[in-house]
C-alpha cells in the first residue's frame, strides 16, 4: 500500500464529495480510488467515510484525518516544488486578500520582509472581511480566519488565532463579572456580524450554542467593537491579535477564562495548481515562518 496514493485518494474524495468525482480529478477509476480509501481505512483501524448508494459523509475521525492529510500533502508538493524551482526567481504581480483588521494591524512588517527578500514582486493588497472568490477575482492568496471547510481549495494554516471573552473593568464593576457562560445572559453582547452568536459562544459547547444573549450593537469591523468595549459598553469576543494591547494595559480584562474558546487558525488559501507559483510559495513562506506557531502578539512580556 502507497501511503501518498491513499492519502491523495481519501483528501480526494473529501473534496469533491463522491468517488466518481475524485476518481476524474486524479485520473483514475473509481473503483481504484475506493479500494486506496478501504486499504487506509484497514491500516488505520477505523472508518473514515460513511458511504450511501447517493453520497458520502465523512466521520468525525475522517475529518480530524482530512485535516492532517491535506497539511502533509501541503508540505510534500511545497517540498518538491522547493527543488524543481530552486533557481526560479519569484516575480511579478501577486494579489492578495486579507481580513480587514488583521491586515491593518499585523500584515504590513510581514510584506515589508517578505519584498526585501523578493525584490521583484509587486503586491496588490485588498482588505475586505468577505470572502473573496480566488478564480472569479483574480485573487493569487487569500488570508482567511477561522475553522476552514473543505473545498477543492488548498489551505495552509500560517499559525493560531487564540479568542478572548473580554470587557473593560469599568462595565464588571456595574454589571458584575460573569462566572459562567450562562451569566451572558444578564450581560450586553458586542456582535461582529460577519459571525453568529453560534460561531462565538457556540464554541463554548453544544450546551451554550444556544444561549440567547442581548446584543445592542453590531459591526463588521473588530477594531470598533474593541473600542466600544473598552469603553465600557459590553462584552466582545475577539482574537488576541487584536485586545492582547489592551488586556496588558489593563483597559480590558479576559473573562470566563475557564471557558476560553477553542482557537481558530490563520489560513493562507490558494487555487490548487499542479505546479505552484513561486512567487506564492515564498509569500505563504514568509508568512508561516513570520507569525510561527506562537505569533508575536500571543509572547507574553517578561
């Protein structure tokens, strides 16, 4: 049994939904694909997909696998494509798209690094919290926050986006702290409205996923949801990469510390291609080696 072959076979299947599918996109029968997916099933002693005569589900051991499989094969093709174009000069013009906040706050020193180290490449910035269609749009990388689905996309994860249930010590001390998510209930919900309640309290567990929590202000921006907490008008839930300033300062203050919420990831998406640029390549390079798996802003001072 090749393992790449099974793993290339199974991430397939993942993404395009069904065997018939996966099996055109690798150029293979489908009953070939089907037997990779039963030869990895057998080695790894559990069941990855669950298979209908009309579709096939992924179990919740095959998605944890899915997601590793696909980072490996990430690291095998950047791996080959390293020494197939290692004379190859990064060149020319490269669009990227980043979340709004991020890229004001944490993109800038990383493209002023990775322009020195590549001269030749021009960059084409777009902030927008919308995702963006990569092929419709012209888009080479796309930064993205959050747990990703699959997709026929490729998704590097560039490092962790740790959240904070935070709020300025001024609105504890009149409304109270809350010792448990349920307490939220009594308190005012500052609401990014790109997510759902679900999207941030779900993530506390199925039992708080559906808390119904009072919100009188809504944005599309974090950075002014920040700024309406520390002024005392709510609670927010937003990553490090924007409160950790203020949480050190003492203008917020990190709440239901018990119940920190599952962390999130910052994804560097790129169109699958056979052959990757090089210009991509060394832009999801520095990025990854910029942030690393302990972004700066998450280093606690001494």
């Amino acid at each position: 049994m090749d393992r790449i072959d099974t793993m290339k076979a199974f991430t397939a299947v993942v993404q395009e939904g069904s065997f018939t599918k996966a099996a055109d996109k690798l150029g293979l029968s489908s009953q070939l694909v089907s037997k990779y997916v039963s030869q990895l099933e057998e080695h790894l002693k559990v069941r990855l997909l669950n298979r209908t005569t009309r579709r096939v589900n992924v179990t919740e051991a095959g998605r944890a696998y899915f997601e590793r499989c696909q980072q490996v094969l990430i690291d095998i093709e950047e791996m080959d494509n390293a020494l197939t174009n290692l004379s190859e000069t990064a060149s020319g013009l490269l669009k990227v798209s980043a979340p709004m906040s991020f890229g004001i706050h944490h993109l800038p020193s990383a493209l002023v690094q990775f322009q020195r180290q590549h001269p030749d490449v021009r960059l084409d910035i777009t902030l927008t919290d919308k995702k963006v269609d990569l092929l419709e749009d012209g888009v080479d990388v796309a930064l993205r926050i959050g747990q990703l689905s699959s997709s026929s996309l490729i998704a590097k994860k560039l490092t962790p986006v740790k959240l904070v249930v935070c709020a300025s010590p001024e609105y504890l001390a009149d409304r109270g702290e809350p010792k448990t998510p349920e307490d939220l209930i009594h308190h005012n919900y500052l609401h990014f409205s790109y997510s759902d309640l679900g999207a941030a309290f779900g993530r506390f567990g199925e039992h708080f996923s559906a808390l119904k929590i009072p919100s009188d202000l809504a944005c599309n921006n974090g950075d002014m949801l920040v700024e309406a907490a520390i002024a005392g008008r709510g609670i927010v839930v937003q990553p490090t990469f924007l409160v950790s300033k203020a949480l050190r300062s003492g203008q917020l203050k990190a709440i239901l510390t018990e119940y920190t919420p599952e962390p999130f990831g910052l994804y560097a998406v790129y169109v699958h291609r056979k052959f990757l640029a090089s210009k991509v390549r060394c832009f999801v390079d520095t990025l990854s080696q910029y942030y690393g798996k302990t972004p700066y802003w998450d280093v606690i001072d001494d």
